[in-house]
C-alpha cells in the first residue's frame, strides 16, 4: 500500500444503555433530562479497534480522527477516545438540534475528504434511535466499499486489502475489499479497554478541533418530521393454567392450534 | 438567577469554621459572570476518570471481593489492576511515571472503589494519600526520582507510625535511629501498619534522640529488601482482606540520605499528611454507604414482595431510606468540601476532622440499616451487606479514632472563643 492509515472515527453521544429510555411528556422523543449520557457502545467498539490496529500494525497507522455531531457536551466522548488512544478529534458542533443520518453521512464525508481518510470505522447502529443508516449512507455517498456489523477485522497493510468477517443470519459471511473503506462494527467485534488516568490527563492536550456544519457545506434542518413518540403498549397480564388438557383447550379456544 | 442567588446567599454559614469554598468564586453581581458550581461538580477529566474506576471496580474487584474478604488477602490481580489502570500514581506528576491529577481525582478513586470493595479502597488510599503524598512533598530530587515512578507502576507503599503503646498519642513512639556515620540504624517495632503484607516501600517513624521528645522523630524511607521483619498480621473484624502488621525492625539499615525531610520534622510530617489522609478515610466511609445502599435499595424497589407490594411500597421503610439517602448526601457534600478546600491552599484540619467524624457515623448507621432492609439474605454471606457493615467499623477507629476527630474539632471551637 503506498500511503499509511488515516481511520476516521466517527462517535456519537447517546443515552447510557444501563438507562431505561421513557418518552417525554410532549412526545416528540425520549426524555434526556438528568438521564445519564455516555458513548454509543458501538462506537466505543470502533475506536477499540481503530487503536488495535494502530497498536498492532506499528507504523501503518498515521493518525485516528475521532469525530462527533451533537452540542459542545459531546466533547466527553471525544477526550474519551482521545485518552483511549485516538490522535485527533473534530466536534461538529450542531448545538441542541437533532442532526439525521443523512445530514451526519454528508458532513463525514466532508471531514473524510478534507483529512484525506482511508478507513473510516464507526458503530453499525447508535443505541438512541437505531437507525443503522449513517455508515452505509456514508459509503454511498463516499463511493467506497463497505462492510456492515464486523465481527473481526484483519488488515493487510501492504496491500491495502481488508478482510472482515460479518454476521449474517446463519451465521459468518467473511468478505474482502481494498482501501479505502468503511466498516461498521458489532458486538462482538472486542472489548472496549478504560481510558487510565494518566492517558486521561494526557488526553487533554490532544488537539479538538470545534467546526460549524456551515463550514462544511452542510445544511442540517430536518427533512423527517417526527409525528409521535410512544411507549411500547404494556403486555397483558398472562393467565395460569392447572392441567394440559386445560392448556391445549386455552389454546384452541384462542386458534392457536 | 436572582432567587438562587438570595437563596444561596441567606444559606451561607455564619460560623467560622464552616468557609466559602474558594474567595475567589464568589458572588458576583450580574448572572453572566455566576461562576460557583456546586461543590460536587467534577471537572471533565475527573468525570471521566470516576467512571474509569467505576468499570474497574464493578469488572475487576467485585468478581474477587468475597473470596479476598474470606482469604483474609488481597488478589495480586487486582493490585495490579490499580498500578494499570493509573491508580496508584493520581496525584503523582507526569514525569515520576504518574497522572498529574487533582487531590479530588485520589478522593473519588477510593470513594468508587469503596462502594464495591473497602479493603481494596484502604490500600489505595493509604498508597496515595499517605505514601505518595509524602515522598512528593518531602523527598529530595534523587528520592523522588528512586521512588515516585516504582511507586506509581509496580509498588505497594506502607505508612508506619502506630506502636503497641502508642496509637492516638502517637508521638510517644519508642521505635529508635541511631545515626552511625553512613547509615541509619532502626531498632523497634511497630503496630497496626496497613499495607504491610503487600508493601515493598515502607515510610517509617523512628526517634533519633528521644531527650528531644516529639522534636527527635523523623521519617525514613525504606525498601522491604533492606530487612523489613514482617512478623504477625492481625485477623479482624472488617476490611479482612486488607493486610495489617506489626513489623519488627532488628538493626535495620537505612542508607543516610533516606530521610523524608529534615531530620526532627517526622511529627510534622506525618500530621500534615494524616490530616489530608482523613479526607480520604471519610470518602471511603462514603462508597461504603452508597454502595451499601444502592444493593439493598435495589432489592426494596425491585427484589422483594411481601403482603402483595414490593418492601419499599412501605412508608417505613421510604422514610428510613430516605434518612439514609440524606444522610449519605450530607457526608458526601462535606467530602468534597473539603477535598476542594485542600485543594485551594485553605485551611482544613477541622473540616477533615468533621467529615471523618461524620462520614464514618453514616457508614456505620447506613451499612447497619441496610442489612435490616434486606432482612435475613442481608445477614448471610451471600450478599455483600454484612461485609459492608463489618467494613464500615474501621471508620471510626483508623488514622484518628472518632474522639480523636472530636478533640480537634473542640479545640477549634474552643481557640476562636479565648
């Protein structure tokens, strides 16, 4: 491969997947108030494995852009990655609004061209709205290749060929293209390490960049209006049956035999 | 913004004791320029490095607590876990090995780590804010070149005051060094040294001339291979798995530049240190009672019925919860507090006394209520409660018994009256 690595990561700020989500009083979303915030643990899979690679592949790697659309608080998860090993970080700041996923895949695409990015990693979905569009609407409009929710990701630096292993129903689908490309990560792809205090401290002389998404071209206002949010109907109350007999006549009488 | 402000301002305290956080965050005039924040407000690096130790303590301690708690040991994998993840060197500066971070950042380590584990708490907290603080304060340059980086990366320190006859009157200690013209000898013994089992680096209290009373002890720094005896560990009550010693010393050689400061200033030493050490017993009081109250408050809302409802549906058991809940704010508030003032250069030896004081009554009654909470499965070892009350005891006898932190505090009172 003639250049180094430049992984772009791209990180978004959700509610902590230890919350249990409740919708607002008006409807429109989930309730974000004194609800505890962390990063999307996908992401948080992307930039462990951004700094593996760095790790293991000494010398290929030139440099980890972390990157995050959302209000100046997502500066957190930026200097997070940062302690955990990134070299760089870019807030898009959007301020309160609620960016789409199309809006964030045209302002990434953007960064991605402008810091010359060969492989952007990032999580397959956020845990807020589970969308699961941004890396494919990334790649679409990028034009690269892309492979969704990897579960092992091996590089091969010379050549520039990346082999990834996915899952598909069934089972593993292992699949192979040249740089540049994108690739969203699963669970099981690894675990995520702590930033330690020492590299939490160093963290914060790492560059972070703040640029407006009018900087990059981007108009963000909504093409999706949201109607209405609502809770999942409670499940109905189940009912005990004393005999088998009872059971398979309960579930005849309900046509389900 | 004006109703906070009247508020505040009609709510700040009139005695002496009981300072403004920082003069300079106080009030000002117009809304834009409102600059205090609360006290338990955490700067961007601390928040991030609570929930660091937050994810050690729940996947690398707790899996181990009742086995180390049985063992009467600590896991050698989990005081290796504290030197990875940077625990070991908060406060210490970047280029001894450490993190360079605030004294809060050491406070809330022990606080996250007590909630799930006081023994592993102890260990840190006397590490960091006995043995770290003092080779950073009072080392010489080749000291702390010696020490600082193996301390923050690989060795367990150890803070040795306490004798048989001397606890709370704890300059009335016997333990002797002799100068012999290239080297210190020590002769004595000491008692009720923390740390001891795993400590490699060993900060010890000895007279060099007891006709000078107080004013002959002095602290030397020694390492474990030197010939530091270990000769009993003490089977306890609570934090089983944290060591504690009584070490002998027969002619221990310690070379002449391993002095901590001047020779005759060891009381002085050890009495600015233990005041900053109290703050950090007071928030390992603290994570014991949050971490006793968040198990059995999770089973009172969401584990057991009785009569029909869940057991914190009950008035008398909200009510008592809610005590508890208040109780642990408190602590936590005065904490922090004083941790800030500490950190601001003010005065704090009263306001350590008190949150020791008080932060370990809160453990005590927190840890004891919530096991009543949990009923018979609070009692049984199966659950980590009965190791949290046992573990809550020490708070009111360690680097300064509850009287001891009494006496201080009166004498304050008492100086700003004559």
């Amino acid at each position: 491969m003639s250049s180094k690595l430049r992984i772009m990561v791209p990180v978004k700020r959700a509610i902590d997947f230890a919350v249990k989500p409740r919708v607002n009083s008006a409807k429109t979303g989930v309730e974000t108030a004194g609800v505890k915030f962390s990063i999307n643990p996908f992401d948080d899979i992307a930039v462990e494995e951004a700094v593996k690679i760095k790790e293991a592949k000494k010398g290929a790697v030139e440099s980890i852009h972390v990157v995050s659309a959302g209000s100046s608080k997502a500066q957190e998860v930026l200097r997070q990655s940062l302690a955990k090993g990134c070299d760089t970080s870019t807030l898009i700041d959007v301020g309160d609004a609620s960016v789409e996923p199309l809006t964030v895949a045209k302002m990434l695409a953007k960064l991605a061209e402008e810091d010359k990015s060969n492989l952007i990693i990032l999580g397959k979905q956020a845990i807020d709205d589970d969308s699961n569009h941004t890396g494919q609407m990334l790649a679409g409009l990028l034009n690269w290749p892309q492979v969704t929710a990897a579960s092992k990701v091996d590089i091969n630096e010379s050549t520039g060929e990346v082999t990834v292993e996915h899952e598909v129903d069934g089972g593993f689908e292992t699949v192979s293209a040249s740089l540049p490309m994108i690739i969203t990560t699963d669970l099981r792809l690894n675990t995520p390490r702590y930033a330690t205090l020492p590299n939490i401290m160093k963290a914060k002389k790492k560059p972070l960049k703040t640029v407006k998404p009018a900087d990059l071209g981007v108009d963000i206002a909504g093409r999706l209006e949201t109607v209405s949010v609502s809770e999942p109907p409670p499940r109905p109350a189940g009912i005990k049956v004393n005999s088998v007999d009872e059971l398979i006549a309960k579930l005849k009488e309900r046509g389900a035999l | 913004m004006q109703a906070v402000r009247f508020i505040k301002q009609a709510a700040r305290p009139a005695a002496k004791v009981l300072r403004p956080v920082a003069v300079s965050r106080a009030f000002s005039s117009s809304a834009a320029t409102f600059t205090r924040s609360p006290v338990l407000e955490f700067s961007e690096e601390e928040e991030l490095f609570k929930e660091t130790v937050a994810k050690f303590a729940q996947e690398v301690v707790l899996p181990k607590s009742r086995a180390m708690d049985e063992a009467e040991q600590m896991d050698p994998e989990v005081v290796q876990g504290l030197f990875d993840t940077g625990l070991m060197g908060i406060e210490t500066p970047e280029e001894y090995g450490g993190a360079g971070a605030s004294f809060t950042s050491a406070i809330i380590a022990v606080e996250e780590l007590a909630k799930v584990d006081a023994s592993t708490a102890v260990l840190n907290d006397v590490h960091s804010t006995l043995v770290n603080t003092l080779v950073r304060t009072y080392g010489s340059d080749a000291i702390k070149e010696k020490y600082l980086p193996k301390l923050a990366t690989k060795c367990v320190g150890s803070f040795c005051l306490s004798e048989s006859s001397s606890g709370s009157d704890a300059f009335a200690l016997k333990t002797r060094a002799e100068d012999k013209g290239d080297h210190w000898l020590i002769n004595g013994s000491k008692m009720w040294i923390t740390n001891a089992g795993e400590a490699e680096v060993f900060l010890i209290f000895a007279n060099v001339d007891p006709s000078k009373g107080y004013k002959g002890i002095t602290c030397f720094i020694a390492d474990k291979d030197m010939g530091v005896q270990i000769a009993k560990k003490e089977k306890k009550l609570g934090i089983r798995a944290s060591s504690t010693c009584v070490l002998s010393f027969d002619d221990l050689q310690i070379p002449k530049e391993n002095v901590l400061g001047e020779v005759g200033t060891g009381y002085k030493i050890a009495i600015n240190c233990l005041n900053e050490g109290r703050i950090g017993i007071a928030s390992q009081m603290i994570g014991i009672a949050q971490g006793a109250f968040d198990r059995a408050t999770d089973y009172a809302f969401k584990d057991r019925k009785q009569f029909g409802k869940y057991i914190g549906e009950f008035q008398g058991m909200q009510f008592q919860i809610a005590q508890a809940a208040i109780q642990i704010e408190a602590a936590r508030l005065m904490v922090y507090n004083t941790a800030r003032m500490k950190e601001a250069g003010q005065p704090f030896v009263t306001q350590a006394a008190m949150c020791k004081y008080y932060a370990s009554e809160v453990a005590n009654q927190v840890a004891g209520k919530a096991v009543e909470w949990m009923g018979g499965v609070g009692f049984t070892r199966e659950e980590p409660l009965e190791k949290f009350m046992r573990d809550a005891k020490i708070g009111q006898i360690y680097e300064g018994t509850s009287n001891i932190q009494l006496q201080t505090i009166a004498k304050d009172i008492m100086k700003s009256k004559s």
